[in-house]
C-alpha cells in the first residue's frame, strides 16, 4: 500500500487533460514525475516492495510501461522483457491482437525471450480497460510464462479493468486510482 503522502505528492504531481487524444478521454500525463528524481525514486520504492521476492522476471509494455518496468527489474534483479507495439521487433517474433479504450492494436514479444515456468510480473503505467494488459498476459501465458503479478502506477476506476483480469489469478496493485 502506498503511503498517503505518496499518492497526494502523486496527485499533485500527474496533470489530466480532458479530451485528449480524443473527446471523452481523461489523459492522465505522467511525464511531470520524471522532472523530480526524489518522487521518482518514491515511485519504484513503492511499486518494487509489491514485487519483491514474489517474480522472477518483469515484463513491460510499450512505451510507458518500460518507464517503471526497468527500474523496477533492476531493484528486483530480475530480467526484463519487452512487449513491443506491432513492426518494432525484429522475427523471429509471437504476437496478440487487442481492443483499447480508443482503437485498437496488436503486440509482439521477441519469441524465446519468455522462459517457460518463469513467474511474471506484467507492468504498465495505467490500466484503463484492461485490454492492453490482458493481451500482455495471453501473450506470455502463450508462451509457457505463469503471470503471478500485475501492477500500475494508475488505475482508472470504472473502466472494469481488474474484473477484466481477475481471470488470470494474479495480484492486481495500482499505487493510486482515479
Ligand atoms: P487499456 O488497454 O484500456 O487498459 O489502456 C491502457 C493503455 O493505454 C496504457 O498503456 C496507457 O498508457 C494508455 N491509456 C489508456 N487510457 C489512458 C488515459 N486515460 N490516460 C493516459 N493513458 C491512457
């Protein structure tokens, strides 16, 4: 659980703007964190002490997910994958189609880069509907990966992304919702 002076320095810190990319959506930009290292350093703190001892590998999504993902591995001292938007990885590769809150996309792991048997924590930035991360966990559970932990910095309530992922049994953290 992250602290309440965490979440309000966090609060304080990530800007909404309405109607961005699109009409309808509430964007959450956390681009801001990256300007103050101590809150940075706060951030993978928090999101590293849910993992700790419980993965053996991290998996993150393109491009926000890699922000957190990396340093979270690092603390871990475990591997880090990429999951890459559709064109960006050189074959051989293994892919998954996928909805999202507007359009809709396909991604792409570099095949033999998942280990079977590996305990995967599968990290992005936000989870809004869900379909993003949902793709990510068939995509490694394609590939003989167990999905033990998923976590985000943001949940966006109402959405019904953690129903969408209840199925794969794992731990769900965001560090804060919306
Ligand atoms: P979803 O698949 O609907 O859970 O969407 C999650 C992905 O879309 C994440 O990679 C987010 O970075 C991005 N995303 C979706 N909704 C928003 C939002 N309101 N603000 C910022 N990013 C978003």
């Amino acid at each position: 659980m992250a602290s309440q002076d965490l979440i309000k320095k966090l609060e304080a810190t990530i800007e909404n703007i309405a109607d961005f990319p699109i009409p309808g959506i509430q964007f959450k930009d956390i681009s801001p964190i990256f300007l103050d290292p101590q809150l940075y350093k706060e951030v993978i703190a928090d999101l590293v002490q849910f993992s700790k001892g419980k993965v053996n590998a991290v998996c993150g999504i393109e491009s926000r997910g890699y922000l957190f993902g990396i340093a979270i591995a690092m603390a871990l001292d475990v591997p880090f994958i990429l999951i890459r938007k559709k064109g960006k990885l050189p074959p051989p590769i293994i892919s998954e189609k996928y909805d999202l809150e507007y359009g809709s996309a396909e991604i792409e792991t570099r095949e033999g880069q998942i280990k079977p048997g590996q305990r995967i924590l599968v990290h992005d930035d936000l989870l809004a509907t869900g379909g993003t991360t949902e793709a990510a966990a068939n995509l490694i559970q394609k590939q003989g990966g167990e999905v033990v932990q998923f976590s985000f910095l943001i949940g966006l309530k109402g959405l019904n992304g953690d129903e969408k992922l209840k199925k794969f049994g794992a731990e769900i953290y965001h560090t804060l919702t919306y």
